[in-house]
C-alpha cells in the first residue's frame, strides 16, 4: 500500500499548492477599465496638425444652443439615458441667461464617430443652434482586491466580505464652439474620484454605481466651471471686441441705461457753476 | 420728504437683490399679451446688472429727491404716467424688442421736469439748468444716431439700450409739466 500512497499524497500537494498559487495570483491581482471620448478626434478625425480657422465668430444674439456627448471611441461607454440626463442637467443651468434663446440636448444618434465639423454643419442645418457644448469624459476604474479577498475562497466570503477597493476617476470636458466660424470659444474641465469597497459578488455593480456618481461629481464641477469660463468669455468680448462679433438678431433684450459720462457732465456742468456764482 | 423717490428707490434695491423676480416684472411683449398689464409698470424697477442700476439710481435719486421737493405732484404724476408710456411706446416703434428693463427713462423723465421746473422759477440758475437740458437733449440725439449708449456697458452683452425710452421719458415730463400747467391757469380763470 505503501508505494500507492506516495504519488496520491504528491498529487494531493500538487494540487493545495496549484489552487494557492493560481487562486492567489488572480485574488491579488488589478483590473482596469477605460471608457472615453475625444473632442479632437470627433472634429479632426484624420489632420495630425489642423489649420486654426481664419475666420472672427460672429455671435448673433440671443443664441441657440446644442448640447451633446462626443461620439465614444468603441467599447462600453455611457448609456444614453445617461447621458441625456447629464446633458440636461447641463442644458438646465445655462437657460435662464438672457442672451440664450434655446438650449437643444442632442442625443447622440446625431453624432457619428469622427464627424467632424461637417456632421456639426448637418446637425446645424437640422436643429437650427449657433453654438454647440461638447462633452468629452475619461473615466477610468481600477479594482484591487485587498486582504478580504482571502475569504473569497470560502465561497461564502465573496457575498459577505468587500475584499475589492474600487477607484473610479472621471473627467469631464465641455468645449464650446461657433459652428459656423470652427472656433473655440472657450472650454471647461469637471474632475471626480471616488472610492469605494465592494464584495466580489457585487462588483459590477458597484463599479457600475461608482461610474454613475463619478459622472455625477464630474458634471456638478463641469457646470461650475462653465459659469466661470462663461463670465471670463463675456469679459473678454467686452474688453477686446475684436476677437469676437456681436451681432444683435431680431427680437432682442433692451436696457434702459444712464452712463458714467451723462452723470459726470452733470457733476461738471453744476461744479461750473457753483464755481462761477462764487466770483 | 420725497416719499415716492425713496420708495421707488427701495423697491429697485429689493427687487434687484432678489433676482427670481425680475423674471414677473420686467416688460415682455408675450406676457402682455396674456394680460399681464403690471409689467408697464414694474419693468422699470428691473435692471440687468450692478453697474446698469448704478447708473440708472445716480441720475434718479438726486433728481428724484430735488424734483419732488419742489413739485410734489407732478413728480408723482410723472411716476404713474411715464412708466407705461415708455413702456407701450417701445413696445409700439420697435417691434423686434421682446423684452425690456430699467430706470433711465424714468430718471431721464424726472431730470428733464426737474430742469422745467427750475427754469420756471424766477430765481433758477437759468444757465445751469439750460445746459442741464442741453446735456439730456445731446445724449438722446448721439444715443439714437449710434443705436448705442455712449460709455455704458452691461454685463450681459446681449443685452442692448434703448435710447428710446429717453427720449420718450423726457417727452412725458415736458407733457406732465405744461399740463399741469394748463390745469392750474385753468383753475385760476375760472376763479
């Protein structure tokens, strides 16, 4: 029996040592998921160097609007209720300025990959907009899996123990360009990190979650930084108006406006004489 | 004490540090069109930014406060009066402005009367308020040659004057005057 016995207790080992060694090497292991878009490849699909546009925008006022998600370059990506949902949270914060008319959320089948300005030139001509927001995002998720995940060997333990340390990083990025003209007007960036533990039973959708609140995060800071670039962009067509044309459409905002100027001759002219009444 | 300068004055103050309700006041051309008849009025008590209400309160509070000092009645007249006539007015010559906000007609109304009233008394700087007149008189010829305020910027930039408005206040205040100048000679041949 003896000579029997050896090889089943080698096999025995070989075996314990094999399921350590593997199970080990994918408990410790590091997953990564990317999942983006790009402003430069949408517009300039096949131009290493493109040619800034020669051309001053001219801004008729009050504009229209469009907003839209960059195509995604290929694998999984937003879902696009998702994604209207963030357009429109978008759309929502920018309505009440006056010099607005209409703000359009366009949905991505509007949008085809590497379009280009003349899938932007269509998407004028069909939706009527002046100016078109769009959004880029990068996110990246990362899973480690920490001392908990030798539980997961016990079968039990992955439904009951976070052995998994998620770490989603998001960023958002809205360039706003004058259709017409190809120029940037003016662009902002919305960043978000979160982290979070998950059990390995649950770790899509946990990663799944933690895309939603990235995008989240991310879109908050985006519209805040919007505002930011927006007054930066009103002040720099107020003080160099050469960069930018302003043209006024039928149906405008009016002002009833005194100025510095009629107030000061006032001061000047009653000064005068005061001045000439005291000789 | 100018009540009515001062009360305006604060409605403008509170109306501005509240901004949703700018949105209900201020005069456009399709809540007109759903009876919504206050906007005449209150459009002028809304303003597009710090500097336009500035401005807009450095010309009607000194005149506002003099002017009412001097001709109760019809400074307050003129408040009643001049607004929606500006307002139908604008609204009538210029058909594409949709919508419309601020002061400076009511302002340019009321130094316009304050400058009638003064040159009515005996003892008026008649060169001063000439020349006050004149002032008034040159910006609204240069305003509307240039379809432009001279040195006044909003901080919306889609946001355009309306040198109209001026003209038409200081048309009310020259009306509002020798209307009640006529009401008071009036009164006094039939005494």
């Amino acid at each position: 029996m003896l000579p029997l016995r050896l090889p089943v207790c080698v096999l025995v080992a070989f075996a314990t040592f094999a399921a350590l060694f593997g199970s080990g090497c994918t408990v410790f292991n590091r997953e990564r998921t990317d999942r983006s878009s790009s402003v430069v490849s949408f517009l300039y699909p096949n131009e290493a160097n493109p040619l800034p546009p020669t051309t001053i925008p001219v801004l008729r006022l009050p504009l229209r609007v469009g907003v839209a998600f960059v195509p995604s370059s290929g694998g999984r990506g937003m879902s696009e209720a998702q994604k209207l949902a963030l357009l429109e949270r978008v759309a929502g914060e920018f309505r009440a300025y006056p010099f607005v008319q209409s703000i359009e959320v366009i949905p991505s089948t509007y949008l085809r990959a590497q379009g280009g300005f003349t899938n932007l030139d269509q998407v004028r001509t069909m939706l009527g907009i002046d100016v078109i927001a769009l959004v880029a995002y990068d996110q990246v998720q990362f899973t480690d899996e920490n001392f908990l995940s030798l539980s997961y060997w016990t079968i039990v333990g992955a439904y009951i123990f976070q052995g998994n340390k998620n770490d989603t990083q998001t960023m958002m990025e809205a360039a706003v360009y004058d259709i017409p003209s190809r120029h940037l007007l003016f662009r902002a960036p919305g960043i978000s990190r979160v982290q979070a533990n998950s059990q390995a039973m649950y770790l899509d959708k946990s990663l799944r979650d933690d895309s939603g609140h990235g995008f989240e995060v991310a879109t908050g800071e985006l519209i805040a930084n919007l505002k930011t670039q927006l007054d930066a962009f009103r002040e720099r067509v107020k003080n160099a108006p050469g960069e930018v044309q302003i043209e006024h459409k039928p149906g405008y905002t009016g002002g009833g406006a005194m100025d510095g100027v009629l107030v000061g001759l006032l001061a000047l002219l009653g000064f005068g004489r005061w001045l000439w009444r005291r000789k | 004490m100018p009540w009515a300068t001062l009360a305006v004055t604060f409605v403008i103050v509170a109306v501005r540090a509240t901004p949703s309700l700018g949105a209900d006041l201020e005069l456009e051309r399709s809540a007109l069109d759903r009876g919504e008849f206050w906007r005449l009025w209150t459009a002028h008590l809304v303003h597009f930014g710090a500097g336009h209400l500035l401005w807009n309160l450095a010309v009607f509070v000194p005149a506002g406060v003099w002017c009412e000092r001097l001709a109760r009645i019809r400074f307050r007249a003129l408040l009643v009066i001049a607004p929606p006539a500006i307002s139908l007015t604008v609204l009538a010559i210029d058909p594409a402005l949709v919508r419309f906000a601020g002061l400076s007609g009511i302002s340019t109304s009321g130094l316009t009367l304050l400058a009638i009233v003064q040159l009515g008394r005996p003892e008026a700087d008649t060169v001063l308020w000439r020349g006050v007149l004149a002032v008034v008189f040159v910006k609204m010829i240069v305003e509307s040659a240039w379809q432009t305020p001279l040195f006044v910027s909003f901080d919306d930039t889609a946001v355009r004057a309306v040198p109209l408005a001026h003209i038409v206040g200081a048309a009310m205040a020259v009306i509002v005057y020798f209307a009640a100048e006529a009401l008071r000679r009036g009164r006094a041949y039939f005494r």
